[in-house]
C-alpha cells in the first residue's frame, strides 16, 4: 500500500514537472515569434512618426506655427543643448560599446532589447547634430518621438520577457499600443496644432493603467519573495529594474507637463533637461542591470 502511494505521488510529481517546462517551452517559442513582429512593428511605427516630413513635401501641408516652433528653431542652436546632446552621445557611445564586446562574449535574450534601447538612446542625439540646423527644427518632433516610442516599447517587451506573471500578452498589448497612441498623439499635435485636452486626457490614461499594474508588480514581488525569505530571480530583479525606471520616468514626465505647458516642450531648458533624464535613464538602466549579470559571472567562477 505505502509503495502504491510512493509510486502515484511520485507520478504526480513527474506530472507537474512535465507540464511545468511544457509551459516554459511553450512561452520560450512563444516569444521567439514574438519578437519578429514586434521589431516589424517597430519599423512601420518609426515610419508613421516620420510621415509628417513626407506629407509636408508632397502636399505641401501647412505646419502649426506656434510657440513650439519658435522655440524649437532657436534650441538646435543653443549652446547649452549642444553640451548635452555631446555628454549624452559621449555616455551612450561607452553603453554602445559595452554592447559590441558581448556580441563575442554571451547573447542573453535581453540582448536585443538592450541593443534597440541603446542605438535608440544614441542614433536620435546623433542625427539632431548631424541634421543642418536650418531644417533641424522641421525633425526635432519627429526624432524625438520616435525616440520616446522605441524606449516605451523595448521597456513593455522587457515587462513581458521577465514577468510574464503579471504583465501577459493582453496587458503587454494594452500599455504598448496605449502608449504608442499617446506619443503619436502628441507628436501630430505638435506639428499640426491638435488640441491639448486629448493628448492630456489620453496620457492620463495610459498612465493610470501603468501604475495599476505596477503595484500589482510590487504585491507579486512582495508574496513571493520578501514574505518567503527567498532571493529575488534573475528574470524578475530584470523586470523591477525596467518598472521601476519607468516609475522614475512617469513621475518625471507628470511633473514636468504639470509645471510647463506642452508649448515649452521644445525651449532650451526643457530640450536639454530630456536628453540629460533620458541619459541618466538608461544608464542606470545598464548598470542595474549589469550588476546582475556580473553575480552570476562571480556565482560560476565560485563553483569552478
């Protein structure tokens, strides 16, 4: 009787184990998939925020000439945005490097995510310096945006890559799609004067529903680790170090659009202090995020 018992648990066990990598294997596949789709999606995003360029050239469409423009044509010559596009490209081309060696050392599957999250964080800052600053103006809209739009959707893809216990395919779609809405919202706002209300009404939104499921990151954490005792994962420490940055960067874009109008958002002040946050972001990003990688390299020198 006892070795009948033995045996059915122990078939129970094997059981539950199968099913566990049949549903590990599944999301691993899963995700392969995704990410073709995601990167085309990408693509096509990045072409709608740089339509604006192609529809003032062939239909000669008329651009809203407000204090956004003004600001913004005297900006791309400002000294002040030059200092800090220069100290962001001279912090992200050190990041851009640290990303090349590991192409001859380990690819992780947070590879590609933290290559897009770079090249996103230095190309934009790049062409802003490289474009004559003539028609500078005419792309800092557009540049800028499809800068915020990459950061939002390879932080979502994180979410989704590392914590898929909270944030799932549903979830995941809902905030990018959201807040691929938002950006483009504001993007053609500021190009072609569409009212405020509904960019302020639709970012209110997206931001709600992010904070929503932040704390219910922070309660998932919570029950399973800090009340067990036990060590946080690698996968999860990945996924609260992209929430909590982006908690950082929420708070940050609240109190800036609650203290200046969204006519400043292009002023010198304004222009440098976001390329000095989105700098100061994502390197902290990298080094978080690192600081893991570099216990796991300690943890297997340990055990040869």
């Amino acid at each position: 009787m006892q070795i009948h018992q033995f045996s059915r648990s122990r078939c129970v066990k094997m059981e539950l184990h199968r099913k566990k990598y049949c549903e590990l294997d599944m999301a691993k596949m899963f995700e392969i998939k995704l990410f073709p789709w995601a990167f085309i999606i990408e693509i096509l995003i990045l072409v709608i925020c740089f339509a604006p360029l192609v529809f003032d050239s062939l239909f000669s469409l008329e651009r809203y000439q407000g204090k956004q423009w003004s600001f913004a044509s005297s900006s791309v010559t400002s000294e002040r945005v030059y200092v800090a596009l220069v100290s962001s490209l001279s912090i992200s081309s050190v990041l851009l490097f640290e990303v090349i060696l590991d192409i001859f050392t380990t690819l992780e599957k947070s590879f590609a995510p933290r290559c897009i999250r770079i090249l996103a964080l230095f190309v934009p800052y790049l062409l802003l310096i490289l474009v004559p600053s003539r028609t500078n103006s005419d792309y800092i809209p557009s540049i800028l945006y499809a800068q915020q739009i990459t950061f939002n959707l390879t932080f979502i893809y994180s979410y989704y890559q590392f914590g898929s216990q909270v944030w799932d395919v549903k979830s995941s779609t809902i905030l990018a799609t959201g807040a691929t809405l938002n950006s483009f919202i504001n993007l053609y706002s500021s190009i072609y004067g569409v009212t405020e209300y509904l960019s302020t009404a639709f970012g209110l939104l997206v931001t709600l529903y992010f904070l929503a499921k932040y704390c219910q990151w922070c309660l998932y954490i919570y029950r399973t680790y800090f009340l067990s005792g036990k060590l946080i994962s690698k996968e999860h420490y990945f996924c609260s170090v992209y929430m909590a940055c982006s908690f950082v960067a929420v708070v940050y874009n609240a109190t800036m659009n609650y203290l200046f109008s969204i006519t400043l958002q292009y002023s010198v002040d304004l222009l440098s202090s976001r390329i000095y946050s989105s700098t100061i972001l994502m390197t902290l990003v990298s080094i978080l995020c690192d600081r893991m990688l570099k216990r796991d390299l300690m943890v297997a020198q340990v055990k040869i």
